[in-house]
C-alpha cells in the first residue's frame, strides 16, 4: 500500500494533509509527531479531531510515529491507546513498525 509522508518543515493543516494523499494516490499517511503543530498533541484544539474525522471520511488510515508518548498529556495518551485498537489510526514509537502496518494493510 502507497503511503505518503510529510516534511517537518512543512505548517501542516488537516485538509492538507488530505489534499496530499489524494493528489499523489497514496491509500495512506505516514506522519512524525515533528510534522505536525504542538497543537496537534492538544486535544482541546481541535486539530486532531479535525484530522481524524477528515481521514475517516476518506477511509485514509494514519500512521504517527511517537517516540516517546509520555511526553505528552494523559489525555493524549489515552487517546492512542484507544486509536491503537482500532483499524484506522495508529501510533508507533519507531517508522519501521508504523511502515510495516501501512504496508501490511
């Protein structure tokens, strides 16, 4: 499976995000946590959300690399560890084994 991945530098929004995938025929995203906003890592703004919601739309799966998740709020770890048992977005704390389950899908 085509995956796209995106560069640090890049200001990502959501709707890019979903732009890019479909403009390029990828059937997935790869994303590292230094490719998004810190904002991204604050449920409370929304961006997250936005971002699912778009890729659940589109039937996108999401793979974010996290290295290290307890950096962040409980909140936020919560939410990967309930997103890890599904089928649409997952987190890994290294690329090989979030590119091995786009790759697997």
């Amino acid at each position: 499976m085509k995956y796209l991945e995106f560069d640090p530098k890049r200001q990502l929004k959501p709707a890019d995000i979903v732009i890019d995938c479909i403009e390029q025929g990828a059937q997935s995203i790869l994303i590292d946590e230094d490719a998004v906003p810190a904002e991204c890592f604050d449920l409370s703004s929304g961006w997250l959300g936005e971002l699912l919601h778009k890729m659940s739309v589109y039937r996108i799966p999401l793979a974010i690399v996290i290295k290290d998740p307890e950096r962040y709020s409980l909140h936020f770890q919560s939410f990967l560890r309930e997103a890890n048992q599904g089928n649409s977005i997952r987190s890994y704390k290294s690329r090989s084994d979030a590119i091995r389950w786009l790759t697997e899908r």
